[in-house]
C-alpha cells in the first residue's frame, strides 16, 4: 500500500509522504526498484526458464527414488530400507 501510495503522489505530481518510508526503513530508491520489479516488470525478469529441457538430458526414470543428496559425505540414496 505504501509503495502504490507513493508512486501515485508522483505519478499526479503531489509531494509523497517520505515520513512513512523512514518508518518502514525503505528509501525513494527501494520503493521505486520495488515498483519496476512487482509492477511493470519485463518478462524475463518475472520468471526464471529453464535454459534446457532436463527430461531430454538424463534417464529421470533411473533415478526414482533417489534424493538428490548423494554427494560425498551426504547421506546418499534415500530409497526404502527392508
């Protein structure tokens, strides 16, 4: 609410209440990166895609039930122990 309440003061040219920033500890500049991120963000910005297709690369099959946490010292496959 402060963000957009402040963005529209400058947006209408009205002087923006800074007194609320100080008390939330934000700056001219951190409200308004905050607003080019969360509001008028570029695609690319928003969301991370993945650069390549994972299913194409390894045989996910063999690896069900593993974890994901078999590096050295780790605690290994996570399968079910008879």
């Amino acid at each position: 609410v402060v963000m957009r309440t402040y963005m529209r003061a400058l947006q209408i040219n009205k002087e923006p209440n800074e007194a609320v920033l100080k008390e939330l500890g934000l700056t001219k500049q951190d409200v308004e990166d905050m607003y080019r991120l969360l509001a008028i963000a570029k695609y690319k910005d928003r969301f991370v895609i993945p650069t390549s297709h994972r299913e194409q690369v390894a045989d996910l099959y063999s690896e069900q039930g593993s974890c994901g946490l078999s590096f050295t010292g780790g605690p290994g496959s996570c399968m079910t122990i008879s």
